[in-house]
C-alpha cells in the first residue's frame, strides 16, 4: 500500500517500495512500513491510499 499526498505523490517513508508485502490472509492485519514508519492522519492531512493486489482481494479497511 503507498500513502499518496493530496498532489498524487507517493509521501516519503509511506511508498509502496517501502511497505512490507502481506502475504497470508487476515481480518486484522496491520499495513507496515520499513523504519517503523506508520500512517499518521493527523500529522499528514488528508491523503489518499494505493493499494496493489496480486492474486488477491481487498474486502474491506480501516483506519485507527
């Protein structure tokens, strides 16, 4: 998943190089990113997600 600024640009430490696969299927699996880095909507405003699937389907998501 990359986290994408209002502009369309992929933010920094947030890109979808930087987000660790998910390769197993959960109902409560938590998106991460290399460094420890975690989508923060307070701190960055309003954004925009991209989510890339590979044999797979995106049921539903959340924020927290």
């Amino acid at each position: 998943m990359a986290v994408l600024a209002p502009n369309g640009q992929e933010v920094p430490g947030l890109a979808l190089a930087d987000c660790l696969p998910i390769t197993e299927d959960s109902l409560d699996h938590q998106v991460v990113w290399k460094y420890g880095r975690a989508l923060n909507p307070n701190q960055h405003g309003r954004l925009r997600l991209r989510f890339v699937l590979q044999q797979a389907a995106l049921f539903s998501f959340w924020i927290e």
